[in-house]
C-alpha cells in the first residue's frame, strides 16, 4: 500500500472536490481519496500491485485539472 | 479561440453583450444583436461545456452539463440574450472565485522563504556552512548577527540579542546567554552565539508552525456542505423532470421552457451577486475578505482573540515617561539620546528617536562609546562618563542605586515597562521607561465589540505575564493570556471554540500564523502585519487601523441577511415559475420576463450593499 499526495493546479469550485473523488476513488486499487480543496492537493491511498501512480495522474488529467507535482 | 484565458473571455463576451443591447436600445437589426449574443455565449459557454464533457465520461453530471444543457436549448429555441447572459455570469462567479481563492495559497510559500536555509556548524574541529535540513541532533552551530538560528537548540557559549519575534511575538529581542533555549528562524540582533542543536529539520518549532498551517487550511472546507447536497440532486432532477415531460406531452417548447426557466437565473446568481458586493464594499474600505464562507463566519462570531504585540499595541518599543533625579527630563533624554547615537539596540534606538524628535538631529555624539551586551552602553560625552543600562551595568560599574530610585524602577516594571537606567560614573541621573504602547484605537474598539454581541474578548501573548496583564488591564479584555508559544495559541483557541463559541483570531505577526488558520476565523491586521499573517489570514485590514475589525462585522452580518433575501426570493420565484409553466399559466416570453425581473431584482437588492456604511462614514 502506498500514499502519494499531488498537487494539483488552483482549484476553484467545490464541485471539483466531489468529481475527483469520486472518479478516483473508484479506479481499481486505489482505497482512499482526499482532496484538500485550499492547498489544491489530493491524497491518494492505493495498492501498488493493482494501480501505479501513472494511471492516477491520467484519471486526474483526464477530469481536466492538470498535476504540477506529487511526492 | 480554444487557448483564451477566462479573464478574456469574460471581457469580449460581455463586451459583446452589451454592445448586442446598446444595438437593441437604438433599434439595430435584430439580426446582428442576436449574431453577437450567439457569439458571446459561445465564447462563454465554451470551457463549460468542455467540462461538461469531461465530467460525462465519467458519468458525471455537474452544474456545468446543466448550464450547457440550457444554453444548447436557448440557442434552439432563440433566447440567444439569456444563452449569451447565463454563460457570462457563470464564467464571470467562477473568475471571481478563482481570484479571491488565490490569495489564501500562497501564504505556504511565504512561509518557506523565513525559514533557514544554511547554517554553520562545526564538525572535525571547523566551521563549515551546510543546508539547514542537514544539521543532526547534537550538532554545533555558530550564529552571529544578522543570521538566522538553524535549529532549536541551547546555547552552548556567547551571548547575543535574538529576535524571536517570528516564532514567541516578544515585542523586544531577547537577551540569550548560556543555557538559554533558542528556535530556530529567530534572527541575533547583535552578539554571537554557539547553539548545541536539539531539534532539527522537520521536529524544530519553526517546522512545526509550517506544518500547522498547511493543516489547517483544509481544516476548514466544511461549509457549502448543502449547496453540494442541493446540486447533486438539484441537476439531474430538472433533467429527468425535463424528460419526463417532454415523454409525456411531446411538447418541445414546454420542455426547453422548463429547463431554461428552471436552471441558473435569479438562484445561481442570488448568493454571487451579494458576497461579489459585500467583498467589493469591504476592498473599498480596507476590508479584504477571502470569500463567501468568512463572510457568513464573520457575522457569527462569539469570542475575539487579539494577539498583543503588534495588534493592540503598536508593536515598536518607544520611550512613554523620563524621570530626572536632580536633572531635567530633557536633559536626561538629551545625555542618553547622544549616548545612544551609534546604538542598534531596539531600546537604544526607542530613546535616540525620542530624543531626535524632541530636539532635532544629534550633531555631538560621544568621544568614545563601548557596548556590553546584556547590560548597556558606556560612553564618554564632553570627557565625563555616562552610562546608559540596566542594573547590571549599574553593579558593575560600581554605580549606587538608591532606595528611592530601586523603588522607582521596580514600580515602572510593575506597569510592563523597560526601566532604562543613565548615570555618570557615580550616581543615577535619570530613569527612562520603555514600552511598547497601545494602539489610539484599541480601547474604544474593544469596548464596541461588546456592544456588537461579541460574548468574550480576550488577549494572547508571547510576551511575558507582567507586560500582558498591563496592557490587558489598559485595553479592557475580558480574560488574557501570556508566554504562550504558538501551539498554546491554537489550544486556547480550540477550548474557547467549545466553550463560548465561533472564534476569531485577530493578529499580525508570522506566530499568529497557525492560530490565524485554526481559528474559525483569521484577522490580519494589513499595515503593521507580517505577509505571511496576511495570506493565512481570512479576512485582511489593509490599513493598520483596528476599529475596522467592527466595520468588517458590519458589513459581514449585512451581505449574509442580503444573501439571505436574495437566496429566499428566487426559490420562491423559482417555484412559482415551475408552477406556472407546468400549470401552463406562463409561456416562455411572460416566463423569461418574470426571470428576468428576478435576476434583476437579486442585483439590485446586491447592489444595496455597495453603500453599507457611507451614512457613518465608514467609521465606529
């Protein structure tokens, strides 16, 4: 199990928040999502063996908000 | 067209609205009027339904599917002006938010730039410069003046002057000498010190502050809790419903009538329309409110904490009272002003300027002048001694305090002052008291609070126990609390919390960061603050004036009962417009008309509050 956190560009609407958990947090192998809405990070619990960190950053790029780092 | 930042958008869009009206006011063909509105909504309406888009692919239907779902259907059924004015409005609440909501992030950043970065050790017998994140528990470092401390450590060997004002809020630097704690990001002032490194990294004071803060910015997002609950049921309901109709009277015009009527309009613009006014009220004044929430917070606030340092009192020490024994208060202020000429010591440099205001520049300074830090100066002026310090500058050079004046000092510290001792090379001359004073406005402020319903009004200090209770006494807080570091702040902060209610941190200095964001609210004072205080800071008082803390409440509580008006009337209207186009009592122009009306009203009634606070001036 791993935990990596990203950061995302500024986000500014709320609804961000929901839309990225949900979508994320249904991708396979991944246990936990949070968004931290004011630092514009999310927090991303997963299993290494069923998901890697690449496909997370796609799902999040695909909902639009683009990742300018994750440790 | 596809790669327009929003702010452009914004502007040609709405430039091409209004110019679409003007061409209606003057009766220009319909035709390029409804060209340009087409126009507008499309350069508007772009990005939202590209997210809108996105969002479907994962099967997810936002309010932005729903605005791009209404717009599509204006177009068709040619309400181009409410397709180009939904779009402008959408795109215009989301710029705002994005702009407001910046300025509360970057204040990590600010944060970062005071924190060490190098410090000097010394391992093998040398001193050498490594990264601050480098120095391990047990280490040496050597620190001189202008140098920020590494580590959280004690002091090992030498004495100095530290500033620590960005991790305790001591008003006056700190004299350290051996065995002494010391945080790291504190700056020496003068002095030089060895520190034995006792925390480091991630685990020192200074760290932990950073961390702190960067918790409790997402502490808060709890609120706009319902507005979501709404949305997520809100959105596909008026589809389905939508669809629902459209199955059961095959009635195209009914349904996109429902959608149009029943989507954005008065609603989504309601609560906008009077936090955009309320916060362009507050900027106007002094009053930088960071968004909608605060606002809603501010008005319901219990319990005000003030830091000290800084906020009720000015936060620079200055000279309030000069006793002469057997000499005038001038010329005691005059001998030690010269005295003091070369000084960088805070309090030197108070009684220097002291004396530069009361008798112009200092043209004689001293023949000789040597510093002894912990204790003062000793100089020689027109070839006689005078010394300029405390008691133990006094013993040392065998001056004799006398009862008298012992009783004199020890009263002065009693009131939270400096004592400030000049002599000659035998016997006192004068006493000069220090400290840091209130701010004019402090007292009547806090007593206003009260009047306002605030329940408790308290003070919190770095600064030592005998100086709070002085200037709590002075100011009139209900309770105060001294010597605190900064997680105390955030402890009594939490238990006020609990105990009376909604809680409001008022403060300027980087120390008040973590109790600025834990609080349930954040107040930075703007002219006298720090910037890192200022970007944690929810609400931001640009000049350094403390009374409009009260106009910040005023105008808070007027833009939520606005908000309240606002939000009531267009449900109501909303409601009755689905009523009456279901009924079909409303047809598609009446309707629009009647929307129309309510979005305008929603603005006027918005509009409103731009004047809070021009009948008194926009003062208490």
């Amino acid at each position: 199990m791993k935990t990596k956190t990203y950061q995302l560009e500024t986000l500014t609407c709320p609804s961000c928040v929901t839309r990225i958990e949900k979508v994320v947090g249904k991708t396979e192998g991944v246990i936990q999502v949070e968004v931290l809405f004011n630092s514009s990070r999310v927090k991303v619990e997963y299993e290494e063996d069923v998901v890697d960190s690449k496909r997370i950053e796609d799902t999040i790029e695909a909902l639009g908000y683009s990742i300018l780092g994750g440790k | 067209m596809f790669k327009i930042s929003k702010g452009k958008r914004i502007v040609f869009s709405g430039t091409l609205i209004v110019i679409a009206l003007l061409g209606n006011f003057f009766n220009a063909s319909i035709g390029i009027s409804n060209f340009l509105m087409i126009i507008a909504a499309v350069i508007a309406g772009y990005p939202i339904a590209v997210n809108a888009m996105r969002g479907l692919r994962f099967r997810i239907v936002g309010i932005d599917a729903l605005v791009t779902l209404a717009v599509v259907g204006a177009l068709l059924i040619g309400e181009y002006w409410e397709a180009a004015a939904v779009t402008f409005l959408f795109m215009l609440g989301d710029y705002l938010e994005a702009k407001t909501l910046e300025k509360t992030r970057s204040s990590i950043k600010i944060l970062l730039e005071l924190a060490p970065d190098t410090a000097r050790v010394i391992r093998n017998d040398k001193e050498i410069e490594i990264e601050a994140e480098n120095v391990v528990k047990g280490d040496i470092a050597v620190v001189r003046p202008g140098e920020k401390i590494p580590i959280d450590g004690e002091v090992i060997e030498g004495e100095a002057y530290v500033n620590q004002s960005a991790i305790t809020g001591e008003s006056i630097p700190v004299h350290k000498e051996i065995s002494a704690k010391v945080f790291s990001g504190a700056v020496i002032e003068s002095g030089y010190i060895k520190v034995r490194a006792e925390k480091v990294g991630e685990d020192t004071t200074f760290s932990r502050i950073l961390q702190m803060v960067e918790d409790a910015q997402d502490k808060k997002a709890k609120t706009q809790k319902f507005l979501e609950e709404f949305s997520k049921y809100y959105t596909p309901g008026i589809i389905i419903l939508t669809f629902i109709i459209y199955l059961i009277t095959r009635d195209i015009t009914l349904a996109l009538t429902l959608l149009v009527i029943a989507c954005p309009g008065a609603l989504v613009i309601s609560a906008p329309v009077s936090i955009v006014a309320g916060i362009g009220n507050g900027a106007k004044n002094g009053v930088l409110i960071k968004g909608g929430d605060i606002i809603e917070r501010l008005g319901k606030a219990k319990v005000i904490a003030f830091d000290k340092t800084g906020t009720l009192t000015v936060g620079k020490p200055r000279v309030t009272k000069v006793k002469g024994f057997g000499m005038s208060e001038d010329e005691i202020l005059e001998l030690a002003g010269r005295a003091e000429v070369y000084s960088e010591h805070p309090l030197g440099r108070a009684i220097m300027a002291e004396a530069v205001e009361r008798f112009g520049d200092i043209i004689d300074p001293p023949e000789k002048s040597e510093i002894i830090v912990g204790q003062g100066i000793n100089v020689i002026l027109d070839g006689r001694t005078v010394l300029v310090g405390n008691r133990r500058l006094m013993e040392q050079n065998y001056v004799d305090i006398t009862d008298e004046i012992e009783e004199y000092i020890r009263r002065e510290e009693l009131e939270g002052q400096t004592a400030v001792i000049v002599s000659d090379s035998q016997e006192v001359l004068g006493v000069i008291s220090i400290a840091d004073v209130l701010r004019e406005d402090a007292r009547d402020t806090v007593s206003k609070l009260k009047t306002l319903g605030i329940k408790k009004v308290v003070m919190l200090t770095g600064d030592n126990n005998r100086t709070a209770a002085s200037i709590a006494s002075q100011v009139g807080v209900d309770e105060f609390y001294g010597e605190l570091l900064p997680q105390d702040k955030v402890a009594i902060l939490d238990n006020l919390q609990g105990q009376v209610g909604p809680t409001v941190m008022v403060g300027d200095g980087v120390n008040d960061a973590p109790a600025l964001a834990s609080a349930d609210l954040g107040i930075a004072l703007g002219g006298a603050g720090t910037d890192v205080a200022m970007e944690t800071a929810d609400v931001v008082l640009m000049s350094d004036q403390l009374y409009k803390i009260l106009y910040a409440i005023g105008l808070s509580r007027a833009t939520v009962m606005n908000l309240k008006q606002n939000i009531y009337f267009s449900i109501i209207v909303a409601g009755l417009l689905l009523a009456g186009v279901l009924a079909k009592k409303i047809d598609l122009s009446s309707g629009m008309l009647i929307h129309e009306l309510s979005v305008l009203l929603v603005t006027i009634n918005a509009i409103r509050l731009l004047g809070y606070g021009k009948k008194t001036d926009g003062k208490h």
